[in-house]
C-alpha cells in the first residue's frame, strides 16, 4: 500500500528538515481557519464517561441544523478520514470507482490499496460509464471549482442509472452553504454527504466530522465504526458551536481571506483558485518557491502530481500576513 | 449482524425506562474509575492542528513507559472499541477464532459478524485445535479471573505453534503491571496486546487506548486506522496523566473499591469476582436484583448469559455508597 499522503500537520518533518522548533513555524499547508473557535463550557461528564446517546443526540441534532439537512439526522464520525477509511466496503468491486480529479488524494490512495479500480474523471458526462462509485469533493481541494447543487443531483441520477453511488466530500463547505446538496440526501438515496467539523471551526485536532446518508447506509458506517468511535468533548463542543454564532466565525475568515489574497497579490502571484480557507497559486517553479518559504519556517503545500501549484492556507493574524509577504520578497524564486 | 451490546454509556435508555433524568442517575454499570484523574494543562494548539506528528511521539513514549513495554512504542487508537472491529482483518478467516469465555461480548459480536468461526473456550489446552485467533480479556471482565503472564506466553507460544495469534486485552490491567505481558511482546511476534486509558484515569469519554504490537502487525492496524485517527486533546492528556501521579489515582480507586465491598458484604450479597474496579456479584435473581436498583435510578450491569451476575462498578464517593447501600436494603429481593 502506498504509504499516507503527507499533508497538513507535518510541521515536524518540515522543522526536522529545515529547522526550527514547530512551534516556530507558520503553518499554512493546511485548510484549517487558523483562528480557532473558543472552546465552550462542557459538562465535565464527557470526558469521563463513554458518549452517551443523549450527547450523541444533541450533536446530531445540531448538525442536521447547521447541516441543514432537511430533518435528516448526520452521523458524527472521527474525521472524515475515518470513512475514507471505510469507503472500499460501500464501493462494489466489480465495478471500477469514479474520483473528480485532481482533488484530495486520499480518496485515491485507499481505494487502490483495498483493490478497486480508480479512474479520474473531470466531467458529469464520465459518469455515464457505469462506476459503481463515484466521489466529487465539492468546493474541490486544491483548485475551489464548485458545482451547483442541480449538477452534483444531476450526477447522483446518473450513477443510480447503474446502480451507483455518489459521495460529495463538502469539507470546505461552510462558506458555501447554498451550494451543499445536504437538503437532498433524504430525497436520493443513491447520495453520501461527507461533511467537516474542525476545518471551519479551526479544530481539526478534535477529530470529527458528519455524514449526511440514507439508513441503510448510515447504518453500515455506524456499524463499521462500533459504539463510541467519537470522543465525548467533541460531541458536546460541537453541538454548541454549530448553535453559536457562526456568522461571526465566517467574518473571521473573511476578514483573514481577503489579507492573504491582498499579500499574494503584492507579491504578484497568480491566484487560480482556492476556497475561503486557502488560496491556490499557479507558478512556474512552486517547488522551489515552497522551498524557499521553508527556509523561513513557513510551510505551505506543494503537490507531487502539478510542479506549478503551491496551496496556501490562511495566517492567524497580521503578523502572520507580514511574515509571508517578506519571505514571499526576500524568497526571489 | 447484531446489534451492538448495550453496555455502560446505556444510562439514557435507563432513565427513559425507570424516570429520572441522566443525571440523577447513579451509573454503576461500568467498570470506569469513577473520580476522573484533573485535566493537565494542554497546549491550545492540539486543539486546533491536526495532531502533529510530535504529539504522537510524545504519547508513544509515556505509554511505552507507562505500560513498561521493553522500548516497544505502542501505538494509539481511539478506544480499544475501534480495533476490536479491526480484529476480523489479522484473523485468518479460513481458520476458527478462539475467545476465553465468558468475557468482553463485543469480541464474538464482532468476528461473528465478519462471517468467521468463533468458539468459546476456557483453558489453554483449549489452543491445542489449531486456531487462527485466540482473545484473552486479563483480568477479564466480569468474573476477574486473573492469568499469570507466564500461562499468557504459554498461550501465545501454543498458538504460535499453529501460525495463530494471541491477542491480550489488558482493559483492567492497570492495577495489576504485574501480571502485564506488554514487555513480552517485543520478543514474541504473534503476541498482541491491547490497552484502554479511560478506565483506570477515569476518561472514557477520552476515546483512548494503545496497542502493543511488533511491526508487521502494528503496521496494518496503523494503516486500517489512517492518519490522525486519535484526537489531538487525547493525545496530550494522556502523555501528561501517564507520567503523572499514578500512584494517588490508585489509592483513589483501592479507597472506591474497599467501600463498595463493604457495602456488599454489609447487604449480604456474594462477590464471586471482580477487578479493582469493579466487584462480580453471584444472586439468585439478579435481574430482579438490576430491576430493583433501576427503581432507585442506580445502574449496574446485568447478563443475558448468565441471569445469576450482576457486576457492579464503584460509586464516586461516600453518598454513593450509601445510596447503594439503601437502595440493597429497600430493594428485598
């Protein structure tokens, strides 16, 4: 099996590498809002107790609002990884499985290693093949192309032509709520919703996301993961977040958005897409300008498959906006 | 497949069936330390990174001290849960599964789901069939039943014989380092030993647990959890705990332990086993005996396999006990 995808979290390879101690660095290889929401009080009782169904419920609740899942309850797993991790057992194997590329890899890298045969395909009409399964992460990462939500439908009723299903990985969802099919998973049972807790929040060491999805398949990942798989302080954290004041943690990100494109834009970078949580930059060497930003301790991401793209996450603040926008002019590349 | 096992995390069924809210109910129905060990101050960060690789390594090492593992670094998952339902994947399917019975029921739940062949045994002349996979929960749960290690290596050296593995569940095993084979892993490579952090430090909500295995075996599960399967709080916490003063949060739970065998043996009843964390009782009809006690909103744990045990794990503090001790005493049965 190939060996996981470095991404995100991997400031201490890149300190180990190039100096530092992590906490030094600035870490923008990551989509993660680097301001994170203040954590609430919870009842003590959940990290001493196994999750009880009543704190289980009220995440679960939250979530179908904050989801707007159309009364649809989401399932609340350990990371989206955690059913990445589990996709191969909904995917028919003698069927070959369909990933919008180039997006996240590891879709890509666990289907393959359980055995499946993976196409990318870049269009709806690809569809028309006959996948047994097919998974669009929508805004995409790293490029941001978003699909409305009658195309993404529109997909779903294609694969369930061949009996298939459709995965929509909505982790940079967030900002973009009308274009979320979450609404229209009760309605098509042949569609997955994948969604991200820590990502707009900015605590992704929680380890949680949802899944929005029919009983039947609900009901496979709930039981593929066992009893308890998510930690009681992030149930109950997150059932109080998504009730909180979301607007004001949208504005945040907004407000850190629009100081990074304003420093790529200084720097006279080309910015060819991106999410609200990062930036995606074409360059003719992003490798070494990757490099270069390393060597002043700010990591960023850089892809094996594109030599011309570096993705760039948000800074936490000002300072962090004048430490890249100097590394950017001092770097030359 | 069935459905999981209710047990502890089950008050809110409880109350929905008896009255009272969650709350008001005294949970007796785990074998969870019952006073949490004080959150240690965490570095923010770990809420909000996804765990960095040196918050792992910093929790491998308290563990391999800890759990006195001989240098081997066990690895973290999230929950000994989440690998009983990896399980089925290191068991050789075209051999029968062993399980010391009775024990810990999501074991046999779980590899009689995958479609294998599991039979219940009772002492390690048992190994002599040839099985693929042998699981010993030690002490076990609930009757206490406590295998010295050098009968544990015998086991993991009959099983080796047959190209089988032996897994050791040491759930309760903190109170007992003694009788631990984690140090014997290392040089025993089809020994594999599985170990909770939320029962003795009071943190099941943690989601917690290690495994101590050798590479090859290590690997597969590292690779079946995926990347950043364990919360980055949980990470730090229990780097901090393990090296912190154990040896107070076992006078707390041995001070837990004494009362509750006094109210037991002060309401006649007959403990026929139990760990240090909780206490096995043998009744003629201890399921009028578990009804009696939810009537007074105390939970405990009774067994479809057995209508004569009630297990009973350790009330918080004083006025626990004496509600216990009350509620024994109205209960007349």
């Amino acid at each position: 099996m190939d060996a996981p995808i470095i991404h995100g979290g991997g400031i201490t390879e890149a300190a180990a590498h190039f100096g530092g101690t992590p906490e030094d660095w600035l870490d923008l290889s990551t989509g993660i809002n680097p301001c994170p929401a203040a954590l609430p009080a919870i009842d003590a009782g959940v990290w001493h107790r196994l999750p009880d169904r009543h704190v289980e419920e009220a995440a679960r609740i939250a979530a179908s609002r904050y989801y707007r899942t159309d009364g649809l309850m989401p399932l609340p797993v350990p990371g989206t990884q955690s059913v990445i991790q589990l996709l191969p057992r909904i995917a028919d194997p003698a069927k070959r499985s369909a990933i919008f590329a180039p997006t996240y890899g590891e879709y890509a890298r666990v289907l393959k290693a359980a055995g499946l045969v993976v196409d990318s395909v870049t269009c709806a009409d690809d569809l028309q093949a006959g996948y047994g399964l097919a998974v669009v992460v929508n805004p995409n990462n790293p490029t941001g192309r978003l699909i409305p939500p009658d195309e993404v439908l529109a997909m779903a009723q294609a694969m369930r032509a061949h009996g298939g299903l459709l995965v929509v990985d909505e982790a940079f969802g967030d900002l973009e709520p009308e274009a979320s099919v979450a609404r229209h998973v009760a309605a098509c049972d042949n569609l997955v919703v994948f969604r991200s807790f820590g990502k707009f929040f900015g605590l992704a060491g929680l380890r949680l996301g949802f899944i929005v999805a029919n009983p039947p398949i609900e009901e496979s990942f709930r039981e593929w993961l066992g009893p308890w798989s998510v930690s009681g302080p992030a149930l109950a954290l997150s059932a109080k977040l998504m009730e909180g004041d979301t607007q004001r943690i949208r504005a945040g990100i907004a407000q850190r958005k629009a100081a990074l494109d304003a420093v790529l834009c200084s720097a006279g970078l080309q910015v060819v897409g991106g999410t609200g949580l990062f930036a995606l930059v074409e360059h003719e060497r992003a490798h070494d300008l990757h490099a270069a930003l390393c060597k002043a301790h700010i990591l960023t991401r850089k892809f094996d498959y594109n030599p011309r793209w570096l993705r760039i996450g948000l800074a936490p603040d000002a300072g962090g906006d004048r430490r890249l926008a100097e590394a950017l002019n001092r770097g030359g590349v």
